[in-house]
C-alpha cells in the first residue's frame, strides 16, 4: 500500500509537469503514422482480425510503436497496453491489473472509419494506476480536436473546459449503442431495452468520440456491450471530469479491470446513467 501510495504521487508530479509531452507525443504519433496514410491505405494496408468488421491498418500498428516507445520513456517504469499487442499476446493484458503505472492505448479508435476515409476516428491514450484511471487523452486528428481529463481536474477541449449538462427535461434520451455489426444476437437483445418510450438509441461510431460526445453534452448516453479498456478508459474519465457518470447495469461503476455486469452506459449526468442502467437491467 505504501509503494502503491508513492507510485501515486510520483504520477501525480509528471501530471503536474508533463501533460503537455503526453499530448505531444500522440499528436507527433498521429501526425507521422496516422494522418499521413488517411485515404491513402492499399490493399496491403489493411488487414481483417477476428471478423470482416474487424480490422487493421499499418497505421494501427505503428501508431502504437509509436506511442508504446515515446510513452514509456517519459514514464520510466511505466507499461503499455495497447489493442494490437494484446491481439499478439493476449496475456499482456493482465498489466491493467498490475502494480506498475499503465498506459492503455488505442491508436486508431474507429479503424473501420479510418478506412474508409470518415474523419470520426481518434487515438485514446489512458493512464492507470491499481486499475484507477488517472489521466487521459482523446485525440481526434482528422477533426483537429483534442480532449484532456486528469482525475479531480476536470476535463478540457482544445484547451476549454468540458461540461456535459443535463439533458432537456420531457426530451427523449439519444443514446448511442453498442453496433449491430459488432454484436451477437444476446447482446443486441440486452439493449432491446432503449426501443422504448423515452430513448431514441443508435449504432455508435468510434467510441472514443462518442463519449467525448457525452463530456460535451451533444450526446446523453452511451451503452455498450463489451468492456476491452482501450475502448472505455480514456472516455470514462473524460465523462467524469466532465461532470457525468458511468454504471454497469447492476448499480456500480465501470470497472477497467473487467468482471463487469453488462451492458453498461456512461451518461451526461447520474440521474441520466441510473435511469438507462435500470432499463439495460429490465431487459436482461
């Protein structure tokens, strides 16, 4: 507990000092591995994962090279977790739960967008400590947006505080849902749920940008279905920091470590995420 409370404060001081070098390393990391190759990609560029809708790019992979070294090296000590080594070797990704300080990365949240030339995708860059997320960073570079969130700091874009809001009273909830094209047919049956009166769900895109989405009050809700910490951790915190909440469908917060009931939502207010999370319970 001692070590972990002096890890804690050390990763308190580079917040301090070293936010800044983080978001400088994602921009130059996006800036030569990402955007170069945006509406450039051949055939050889792109490679399917586990399904047709699964995929990735040369930009993904180096991306996270990218990030992977520069990261470490302005944290020493520190250890990534990143969406294409975990593809590689899937026991990599127990370090969320370790005692080293984690970054959980994504280098391009929303590769089918990517490839096909829509501007909503992002890179996610987390930084975790005991399975807390401390720090993140939301990127959007096509979009020239960038979004910061450091634990009990609050949350900014571009520079300018973010505050989610509170959705219009007698307005129904627009939610964005886990996509058809990435769910099974029990998992579209638990979000049956927002077919009714009051939500007006649909297909989510990048789920980076759909929480940065929420932090900024266009969106009330998410609700997703699966639980891989390179897709939710960074925007979790962005969503707090601004103002919102996130529980899983048994009344508990969003855990980065896993062993999560789901779905799950994250919502622009708490009143907002226990009333989705009592629907995603009634449809299980």
């Amino acid at each position: 507990m001692i070590e972990t409370q002096v890890i804690k404060e050390s990763i308190d001081d580079f917040l301090a000092r070293q936010t800044a070098d983080v978001e400088r390393v994602i921009r130059k990391a996006a800036a030569e591995e990402i955007t170069p190759r945006f509406r450039q990609l051949t055939e050889d560029d792109v490679v399917q994962k586990s399904a047709p809708h699964d995929l990735v790019t040369t930009a993904d992979r180096r991306a996270e090279e990218f990030l992977t070294r520069e990261l470490t090296a302005l944290l020493p000590g520190s250890v990534v977790v990143g969406e294409e080594a975990v593809h590689a070797d899937p026991d990599s990704y127990g370090a969320i739960a370790g005692t080293a300080p984690v970054w959980i990365v994504d280098p391009v949240d929303g590769t089918r967008q990517y490839v096909h030339g829509d501007p909503g995708f992002c890179t996610l860059v987390a930084l975790a400590l005991d399975g807390v997320v401390l720090a993140s960073w939301t990127y959007a570079p096509a979009l020239d947006e960038c979004a910061v969130a450091i634990r009990g700091k609050g949350a900014t874009l571009n520079g300018e505080p973010l505050h989610a809001g509170t959705p219009e009273p007698g307005r129904p909830l627009t939610v964005a849902t886990s996509h058809p094209d990435f769910t099974t047919d029990e998992q579209k049956r638990s979000l049956l749920g927002l077919l009714a009166e009051g939500f007006t769900p649909r297909p989510c895109g990048s789920a980076g940008l759909e929480y940065l989405a929420v932090a900024r009050g266009t969106l009330d809700a998410v609700a997703f279905t699966w639980e891989l910490a390179w897709d939710h951790a960074a925007g979790l915190l962005l969503v707090e920091e601004a103002g919102g909440a996130h529980t899983t469908r048994d009344g508990v917060p969003f855990s980065i470590t896993g062993g999560n009931a789901l779905p799950f939502t994250a919502a622009r207010d708490e009143a907002t995420a226990r009333r989705v999370a009592e629907v995603l319970a009634h449809a299980i």
